[in-house]
C-alpha cells in the first residue's frame, strides 16, 4: 500500500482516465469498462491502476469512495454560488 496520498483532482485526470473512472465507480469490471469503451480488459485495468496511482489510493473502492466525496463537494460549491 502507497504511503505517499496525492488525492489529485477530477480536473488533473485526462479525459479517458476519468471516463474510467466513471463506469468503474458504478461497479464495472475491467471486462464490462473495456467492452464499453471499445478497449480491452488489459488496457482498462491499466487505466484503473493509473488512476489509482494518480490518486495515490490502494483500491477500486478507495477510489469510488473519493469519487463520491469529490462529486458531493463539487455540489456544495455550486449550491453555494446560488
């Protein structure tokens, strides 16, 4: 397990890591993430592994759990900005 937590922000992945990101926080495999993508397993676990690098987090569910908190953040700001 990674010591070193970057918690990175959405806006700092590019757009295929996030789009990862997206279909495997709803619980997709790898399999399911790359048949959807057009890509195959193999290079969607590795977009997975980035992302979790880049995060600096040890596990798909870390990453979900972040995801969600990041997205519940992003709607405070813009219900504040009302």
């Amino acid at each position: 397990m990674k010591e070193d937590i970057k918690y990175t922000s959405i806006d700092d992945l590019s757009p295929r890591e996030w789009e990862v990101m997206n279909y495997m926080v709803k619980g997709n495999s790898d399999r399911k993430v790359g048949k959807i993508l057009g890509i195959s397993p193999r290079t969607a676990r590795f977009h997975v592994d980035t992302v979790k690098d880049r995060l600096g987090l040890p596990t798909r569910v870390a990453v979900a759990d972040w995801f969600g908190w990041q997205r519940g953040q992003r709607m405070a700001q813009k219900s504040s900005d009302i």
